[in-house]
C-alpha cells in the first residue's frame, strides 16, 4: 500500500504549476474552472510531484497524459 505525502508547496512551484495549466487551458480554450480544467490541474499536482518540475517538462507530460 503507498502513502500519499503532501509536500507544501512554494511560490516557485505554483509559478510552474500555474503557467503550465494557463498554457493546456489556453491551448484548448477551455475554462480553468471548467470540470476539465479542474481535473488537468489535479493531473499537473501530481505530474509534478512525480519530478516534472518545469513548466515546460509539465507543459509536454500533460500533453501526453490522456484527461479524458
């Protein structure tokens, strides 16, 4: 059984966090209140928490990760 470990989360992070979802969002034109919105921001927590920690390196993993 894994154990999920909530690391806190810096100024920087949400920095990368946020330009990475802006971009998807924008990409898509799809509201980041929106249900899939909502659902890309909890794929990009964990994408990050599993070591993309670049926008861009976020920006490609949520790319290739399937939100549907």
């Amino acid at each position: 059984m894994s154990v999920m470990v909530n690391v806190p989360l810096y100024p920087d992070d949400v920095d990368v966090l946020a330009g990475a979802l802006f971009a998807w969002c924008a990409e898509r034109s799809i509201k980041l209140q929106s249900q899939e919105g909502l659902s890309a921001a909890n794929v990009a927590i964990d994408l990050y928490n599993a070591g993309y920690q670049t926008q861009d390196q976020l920006l490609g993993a949520l790319h290739n990760y399937d939100l549907h």
